[in-house]
C-alpha cells in the first residue's frame, strides 16, 4: 500500500474520531448519553441523519447552519475534526507504525476532548484525566523500555512547577487541575522535555493573554484556562522537544 494512501486512511479516521469527539465533549460528564443517544442539533434538538454528521464536508455543504432550524452550527465541529485528523498524521509520520503510535492516538484523543472543555467551561474533568493517567502508565510499564524513573522525574518536576505558581498566585490563573494535568503530561515526556513544554506553555499563554487583552477586551484579572496551553506545550515538546534542546545545549 503507498504512502499517500496510508496517509489518507490516517486522515480520514482522524477526521471520525474528531466528530466522536464533539459528541463527548457536548455531552460530558453524562456517559451514558455519550452512547445510547442519538446525535442531535445543540439548538432545536432534531435528530441529525448520517449525512449531516459528515467530518468537514457536512459543515461545509450545510454553509454552517443546521437542515432544520437554520441556527448556525458552532467552528468548534470542524476544528475539532481537523485537528485530530492533522495530530494523527502528524504522529504517524513522525512514529511510523509502531505501539508508540496507537498510544499518541489514544492520549491525543483525550487531550483534545480536555482542551476544548476547559476552553468552554474552565473545568478539567477527572473523568477524562485519570483514564489518560492510568493508560499513561499501563504503557510506560508494560509496553516500552524506556526509563521510568526519568518518566517520573518529568512528573514530578513538571506538578512542582506548576504546584509552586499555583500557591504564588493564590490560584489566579492557574487551577489545581492543572497541577494533576501535568502528572501525565510529564510522565509521557520525561526529563528535560517537560521543561520544553513549560517554557512554551507559559510563552504561548501569555501572548495569547496580551492578545485577548488587547484585542478582546478582556481584563487581566479575568480568568482564561491554562491547561490549553499546557497541552499545546506538550505538543510542542513532543513532536520538537529533542531539536529544541539539541539547539539550545549547542548554543
């Protein structure tokens, strides 16, 4: 099979675990409505056909705008999908196909679903946050050689840090949830890529912070959640963090 064509395949099942994606995030914390109901418009509550749950296409064909009610569909559908459809290529060319590469899906899946939850209601949920723990380390133990105790150092560093500001700043603009958040973030990166991810979390949240400030007019003392930055330094740290180490140690 070509490249190009696992490439596709990737993108595609990317693209479908980003609509499953929506659906949780919309739903949570209410499991069981995330299985045994039907997906609907968030506005006028029609249940939609297969054909308008299309990844992308749907939200393109209907310009934005539900079949029934004609109340627009929110960017949230579509940038969800994409960027997981992107992530999962990202991590495959990256990794090729490796167990490696199963589990970046499956921790990147969570991460997008803590992501967009915390940029709409402020909130990380243990629901979410202790099953990315618990298959962090079932991996970690089980199906790699890599070195734990370095894991954990990543771990721990990056929970103090972000432990240390937290009690800094009484809690403004940073929550505890971002304390536990960092545990299986630094498990995945270790020592010293975790303080990729800090430096880049911090450097990203606060441009983006200016920005809003700026041009959104919202106050510094209004809250903006953290743990979005956290995961886009994670990211960063992982797909980058050994060339960004490798240049700033050569310096």
């Amino acid at each position: 099979m070509s490249d190009i064509i696992i490439y596709i395949i990737v993108l595609i099942g990317g693209l479908i675990i980003g609509s499953f994606l929506n659906v949780v995030i919309c739903r949570l914390p209410d499991i069981k409505s995330i299985i045994f109901t039907r997906s609907h418009c968030a506005k006028c509550k029609t249940k939609l056909s297969w054909y308008d749950m299309i990844p992308l296409f749907s939200f393109v064909a209907l310009e934005q705008k539900c079949r029934h009610c004609g109340k627009q569909i929110s960017w949230q559908y579509p940038l969800v999908e994409l960027s997981t459809g992107l992530i999962s290529i990202l991590i495959y060319y990256l990794y090729g196909w490796t167990s490696l590469t199963i589990f970046l899906w499956i921790i990147s899946a969570l991460l997008i679903i803590l992501f967009v939850y915390d940029v709409h209601w402020q909130l990380i949920l243990d629901e979410i946050l202790i099953p990315l723990l618990v298959v962090c380390i079932i991996y970690l133990l089980f199906f790699t050689s890599v070195d734990f105790v370095n894991k954990l150092y990543g771990a721990g560093i990056g929970m103090v840090v972000i432990a240390l500001i937290y009690l800094i700043t009484k809690g403004k603009g940073i929550g505890f949830a971002d304390i536990k958040l960092m545990a299986p973030l630094g498990l995945i990166l270790g020592w010293p890529k975790v303080m990729v991810a800090l430096f880049f979390a911090f450097t990203v949240g606060a441009l983006i912070g200016i920005c809003l400030v700026k041009f959104a007019k919202k106050g510094w003392k209004d809250p903006i959640a953290f743990g979005p930055f956290l995961i886009i330094g994670f990211y960063i740290a992982l797909f980058w963090g050994d060339r960004i180490l490798g240049w700033y140690f050569g310096l």
